[in-house]
DNA sequence: ATGCCCCCGGTTCGGGGA
C-alpha cells in the first residue's frame, strides 16, 4: 500500500506531469492540493483512465483538494469537521483495499499565512488549532491506521529549510506554528519522512524563484504524519524529487510512504 | 527569502502563493 502527496499547484496547468507520475510511481491513494478548479472542470476522465476513482472538493481559482484510490472510498467528508471554512482545503476518506487493510486517510492544505501579522496569519493560526482538535479526538478511537497528509506549510525543523535564520519571522517557521507541530505530535503522530530520515536538504518544495531549484534552495512543507497504527505498517518513504526537473512542473514534488499489507 | 516566477481570471494588471 503507497500513500501519497503532490501539491499539483494547477491540475489543468499541470495535468501531464501529474498523470505522468501516477503511471510512473502508481500510488495507491494520493491526495492532491491546490487543484484550483471547481468539482466539475476536475480531468476526471484522464484520471480515472489511470484506474483510480477520483473525490474531488474543489474551488475556483484558489486551494481545492482531491483524493485519488484505486480501491474503494468511502465516507468522503469536506471541509475541515468543526470549522466554518469558506475555502476549500480539507478531504478525507476511508479506503478499503481488498484483501488488505483499511486506511482512514486525510487530505489537506493548510493556509500559508503570510503576511505576519495579518488576517491571514490569524486564519492559519485558527485553522491549525481546529485540525488538531479533529485530530485529537480521532485518535481517540483508533479503529484503523489514521495518515494526515498535505501540504501542512510548516518546515518543523531547522534542517528542513536551507538558511533557516531567513526564515525566522515567515509563517511557515515561525515559533507558533513550529510549537503547534511539536504538539502535534505529542499526540502520538509520526512524521513519515523524518522518521526514516534525518539527512539535510530533504526537501519537497522549491520556488519558482531566485533559482530555488537549480540553487537547491527548497523546503520540507508536505507531510504524512502516522497514527501509532499507521506508524506500525510503515515500510519506507520516498520524495520524487525528480518530477521538479520535468517540463512544466509543479513547485512542490510528490511525497509518499509505503505501508506493509 | 524576494525586485526575480508561476497560476488564475478576464485583461494588458492584481491577488495569491511560499
């Protein structure tokens, strides 16, 4: 079972490199963020030609997130539980592979924040907190393996960015949303990724910008954090850090994890 | 670590991203 994440920043823009992938690496599940595009204009067509059933909770021009499995889905829930939310950045699903075990699968993008101080940094702030009160009370009653995946705009730890003294004041590192991930955790959730990893320059975003890529400027912001029984199934991870050099590529990469059974 | 790029909508620029 491999279990992935891909901040598609424009699925109509970025369409070929996102079925691309999925032929190539042929996830299970994946979760895309930022598809940008109402429910209706979602390429269902050219997804479901990859074998995969496609729950779609989209918005037009902004954030959107959608689920993709090739085995069933069910019980799709949109939006953020407990959270009025105008924008749409939240979808999770349970996933029933046959013959193997059930996944209970979260897909989200949490808010960038910037500027700080700002609105939108209060949002993000208020948008965290309701994630982890859903997340609290779901590992309440663990009835199967629980990942909480997306693009989570938070770098943890220093070595997840390159000058991480740049970054200090940036709403993707500053210390209310670095100590909101330390508590996080505390729930008993494991990063995926850093888990299997402690090596510099694991990152999964570069900027169009400045060079970021050729500079190997990047950031770790995706995240599948793991349930005590996702943790327990956890085979290995991977970044396809490559799919950043094809033509036209999204500025985030895919990251997944692969589970035993 | 932003002046630089990229996407969107619906123009020829502004909002948003990270």
């Amino acid at each position: 079972m491999r279990i992935a994440t891909y901040n598609v920043n424009s699925i109509k823009a970025h369409l070929p490199a996102v079925t691309g992938w999925l032929r190539e690496r042929a996830p299970d599940v994946a979760g895309l963020q930022e598809i940008k595009c109402v429910d209706d204009a979602f390429p269902r067509l050219e997804i479901e030609a990859l074998g995969y059933r496609c729950e779609t909770f989209g918005q037009k021009t902004y954030n959107g997130v959608a689920l993709l499995s090739k085995h069933k889905m069910e019980d799709v829930t949109r939006g953020l539980p407990g959270f009025a939310d105008e924008q749409s950045r939240f979808i999770a699903a349970r996933i029933y592979p046959k013959g193997g075990a059930p996944f209970h699968i979260a897909n989200l993008y949490v808010p960038n924040g910037n500027p700080v101080p700002s609105e939108k940094w209060d949002y993000k702030q208020r948008w965290l907190e309701a994630l982890f009160a859903w997340v609290e009370g779901e590992m309440k009653s663990p009835d199967m393996p629980l990942v909480v995946m997306g693009d989570y705009n938070i770098m943890p730890e220093d070595i997840d960015c390159h000058d991480p003294k740049a970054w200090r004041d940036d709403a993707l590192f500053r210390n209310e949303v670095r100590q909101f991930f330390r508590r996080y955790r505390a729930l008993g959730l494991t990063d995926a990724v850093r888990s299997c990893t402690s090596a510099k320059e694991t990152y999964t975003f570069w900027d169009y910008q400045a060079g970021a890529w050729p500079k190997n400027n990047g950031l770790r912001i995706d995240h599948l954090m793991l349930s005590p029984l996702a943790a327990d199934r956890l085979v290995s991870t991977g970044i396809d850090k490559h799919v950043r050099g094809h033509d036209k590529p999204s500025d985030h990469v895919p990251v997944w994890a692969k589970f035993a059974g």
